[in-house]
C-alpha cells in the first residue's frame, strides 16, 4: 500500500472518530435534557389523581397511603411501592396504577367483600371469603350478611388483615364453605345468624324465622336444591334437622 493511500485512510479514520465522539456527546445531551424536561419542569405535574371502584374505603383514606400528590411529578415515585402501600388497607384485596400523560393518575381499587360479622367481646369482627378480618366494629352495618356467633374462647388471637382463628380448625373449614356456597348461590341473605353450638353443629337461623342444623359442609352440598327452594319459596318457621343421613326431617318452631 502506497504512503499516500496510507495517509488518506488515517484521515478517513480520524473523520469518523470525531464524527462519533460528536455524535456521542450530542446523543448524552439531549438525554440528560430530555431527563432534565421529564423530571424537573412543571409539564408533567400531577394535577389529578382519580380512585376508581371504591366503594368501602374513601378517597381520602386511599390517597394518604399511596402518598401521592398534586404538584410532584408524573415520574417521581416507584409503583410498586405506592399499590404496596394502598394495600395495606384491610378492606383492599388489589389495586392497579396508570399514568395518563402528561399529568393524570388513575388507581383502580379491587375491594374485599364482607361475608360475615362475627360477634366477639360485644363487637363485630367482619370477615371476607378469605377469612380475612376487615375491621373490629362497634355496630352492624351489613344487613344482607349473616352474624356468626360461638364461644369466645373458640376464637383465636384477633389482628385485622389477619385470618379470623377458629378452634377447632375444622369447622372453621366447614364454616367458611358454606358461606362462600351459600353467597354463589345468592340465598346468603337469607340467613341472619349462625351459632356454633358447643357440640360443633352449626344452626342457622332464616330471616323467616326457621332454624337449619347441620354438621358439616358436605350435608349442606348434597340438600343445596332442598336448601335453596326452602330458602326462596316457603321458610314457614320450622326448625329443620340435617345432621344426619337420609331426607332431612323438620318440626314447626
């Protein structure tokens, strides 16, 4: 290779370098702008955070613990940590976070549903289906759910956000079955107590006035549509006996 052609590919060489070292420093400019114009101007201020599906649990209570607010940047917070916190909220099963651009937050609240209030220590402990205690109450706001009353000392250590304990655990099992049943198939109103007697029998009282005794949950499954149509149709205060085998046998109250 010639000296001259040599030469002329070393200035190529150095042509292209200084193009690229220009090229690199324009490019980190205009990030560290851009950075700059996302996080520091008042264009993607959050001026409206919008909570959505929450019917349980106010705004203002949802707002204090995602810790956000208007004026701080779109940009300026970690998601995770703000749904982490929201929930916290016992009656909050879920929450979801949007940015809208440049400066809307929408927060979509997945809210526990109550199934049940058990009575203890003259309050109301309200329970999900998952067991979870919600809230320990002064008074009774549900009327559509049924008030589950046993022994205080068949309930364990109370901690809202925590399951409710229940001794023994087996019942508890049973317990909980028939409530989530008894909600899927939409006859949950129509029941106004359960006692759990010392025995372990469940009696369940109607809003007509009748009472259901059962042991377990599997009794309950296999007399649903005798359940269901007594329930919805007639309810003529009988006390109706399931805690055996066979066809249930009943009695006027």
């Amino acid at each position: 290779m010639s000296v001259l052609k040599r030469e002329k590919n070393k200035k190529k060489q150095r042509y292209y370098r200084k193009n690229y070292v220009t090229l690199v420093i324009i490019l980190l400019l205009l990030t560290v702008m851009t950075f700059y114009f996302l996080l520091f101007t008042d264009f993607f201020n959050i001026e409206t955070i919008e909570i959505l599906d929450n019917d349980t649990v106010t705004k203002e209570e949802i707002l204090l613990k995602s810790g956000l607010k208007d004026g701080q940047s779109i940009f300026r917070f970690n998601k995770g940590q703000v749904l982490k916190s929201i929930e916290k909220i016992p009656y909050i099963k879920n929450a979801s976070l949007v940015r809208v651009f440049p400066n809307k937050i929408k927060i979509y609240i997945n809210e526990r549903r109550v199934i049940s209030a058990f009575f203890y220590e003259s309050k109301f402990l309200y329970v999900d289906d998952g067991e979870i205690i919600l809230e320990y109450a002064e008074d009774l706001r549900e009327t559509n759910i049924p008030i589950i009353t046993i022994s205080s000392e068949s309930i364990g250590s109370v901690l809202v956000g925590n399951q409710v304990q229940l001794q023994p655990e087996w019942i508890k099992k049973h317990l909980f079955t028939i409530l989530k049943l008894f909600k899927d198939e939409e006859i949950l109103k129509y029941i106004s107590e359960i006692n759990i007697t010392k025995d372990n029998v469940l009696h369940m009282y109607t809003k007509g006035g009748s009472i259901i005794k059962v042991k377990t949950s599997d009794r309950i499954v296999e007399k649903l549509d005798f359940i269901r149509t007594y329930l919805m149709e007639k309810d003529e205060r009988m006390i109706i006996d399931l805690t055996h085998s066979g066809n249930p046998t009943y009695i006027p109250r």
